[in-house]
C-alpha cells in the first residue's frame, strides 16, 4: 500500500468536497437575501437557514478539516524540506486565504440565522467569484509547481 498515493486520494475527497460547499453557499446566501428583500414568507427564510446550517455543519467543516490534516501529512510524505520551495509556500498562502474565507461565510451564516444579514445579494454573487479564483490559481500552481 502507498501511503503517499492514499494520503493524496483522501485529500482530493476532502478539497472537492470543501470547494462544493465553499462555492454553493454563498449561492444560497444570494437567493436568502433577495427572500429578505422581496419579504418572503418565514416558512422559506428557515429553509435557508437549515439548508445553510447543515451545508456548513456536515459537509464544509469537516471537509476542511480532512483537507487541512491530509495536507499536512502529504507535506511529510514529500519531506517538509519542501517548504522552501516557492509552489508550496503560494499554495498555502491560497488556501489560508480559504480558509479566512470559510470562516467569513460562517459569520455571514450567524448573521442571517439571527436574522441580522446586512450584505446585499449584490455582494454575495461578487464574493462567490474568490474561491473560484483561488481554486482555479490553487490546481495551477500544484500541477505546474513553478521553482
Ligand atoms: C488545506 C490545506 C492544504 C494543504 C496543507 C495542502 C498540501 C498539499 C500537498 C503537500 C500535496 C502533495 C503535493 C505533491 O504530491 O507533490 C497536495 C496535493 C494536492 N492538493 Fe493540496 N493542500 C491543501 C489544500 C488544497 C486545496 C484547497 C486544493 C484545491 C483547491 C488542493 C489541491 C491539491 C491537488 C490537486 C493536489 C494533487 C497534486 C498532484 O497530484 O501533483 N489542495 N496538497
């Protein structure tokens, strides 16, 4: 069994599903925030809620975690030497930048299951475009890994 080869596998699993979440819930926070606007009724406002609750809860969170654990142990498989190397030190500096942008999602999700939003759907469609950015920078730079 290669333990790199599994490491690797089990990390894909996870930033597939992590990017799933990190793209769709900001989705759902366009269509919530134009249902405040428009004054639509409460039934559909706790359907966001709980879509967004269990989006967050059962999917993203551990996803991260999986991704950041198995990360880490692939940059043990491939010699922490590695840290010198410019690819690796850009791939963290991207995901970090996930990872402060799932943390913001989390407080968007506060807000609007306090009903408190204060974003327009206007903001969360440009900020849905980050981690589409970041995902697309993010395979470049692992694939390619210049210097
Ligand atoms: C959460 C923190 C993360 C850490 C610490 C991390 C670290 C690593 C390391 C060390 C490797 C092995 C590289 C190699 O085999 O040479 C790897 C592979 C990979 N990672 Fe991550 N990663 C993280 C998150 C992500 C994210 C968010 C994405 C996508 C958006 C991603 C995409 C990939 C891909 C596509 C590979 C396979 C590259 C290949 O086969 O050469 N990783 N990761």
């Amino acid at each position: 069994m290669n333990i790199y080869l599994l490491f690797k596998s089990i990390h894909l699993i996870a930033v597939i599903s992590w990017m799933a979440g990190l793209l769709y819930l900001p989705r759902i926070f366009v269509y919530h925030s134009e249902a405040v606007q428009n004054n639509k009724s409460e039934d559909l406002m706790s359907t966001f809620k709980i879509m967004e609750k269990r989006l967050f809860i059962y999917i993203m969170n551990p996803a991260m975690i999986v991704s950041w654990i198995f990360g880490v142990l692939l940059i043990y498989a491939i010699g922490v030497d590695n840290f010198g190397s410019f690819w690796l030190q850009l791939k963290l500096v991207f995901v970090i930048i996930l990872t402060i942008y799932h943390f913001f999602l989390l407080q968007c999700l506060r807000k609007f299951a306090e009903n408190s939003n204060s974003y327009s759907p206007k903001f969360y469609r440009i900020i849905n475009e980050i981690p589409t950015v970041v995902l697309i920078a993010t395979v470049f730079i692992i694939i390619f890994k210049p210097l």
